[in-house]
C-alpha cells in the first residue's frame, strides 16, 4: 500500500477540483441557476418537467443530463487511451 502519494496524484487531483467548481459555476449561471455536476437535482427536476408535460424545460434538462453523461464517456476514454499509450 502506498502510504505517500506522489507529487502528481496531489496536482491533478487540485486540477480536477478546480476544473469541476469552475465547471458547476458555469453551469449554474448558464443553465437555469442549475448545479451540473451534481445531477439528483437536475434528475428531480427532469422529472417534474415530464410530470408537467413541459417538454422544453424536459429537453433542456435531458441535454443538461446528456451533457453530463457524454463528457464523462469522453474523460474515460481519453484516460484509458493514455493509460495504454503508456504501456
């Protein structure tokens, strides 16, 4: 077991907490006053456009989602393709 993580595990872990407050700051001025990294409320509120039959706030909250979804896809398979460029 590693009982000191490297310097680098330390830097990118700032970076991605950095990245995902300037991302959900972002996304709560932009979309609606809606946190988007944290995705229960939006998911509620999904759900209570579809309750409501309100179909642009449904769209905009399934492409908030969506959003979401797809960039987390994408930041996997950018990790796993570096991780066996290095092998």
């Amino acid at each position: 077991m590693i009982s000191k993580l490297p310097r680098w595990v330390w830097a990118g872990a700032w970076a991605l907490a950095f990245v995902a407050g300037i991302v959900n700051v972002v996304g709560l001025l932009g979309f609606e006053h809606q946190a988007v990294t944290h995705l229960t409320g939006t998911t509620s509120m999904l759900a209570a456009a579809l309750a409501a039959h309100d179909g642009a706030a449904a769209l905009h909250f399934s492409a908030i989602i969506g959003s979401f979804v797809a960039g987390t896809v994408l930041s996997l398979k950018t990790a796993v393709e570096r991780i066996f460029r290095e092998k």
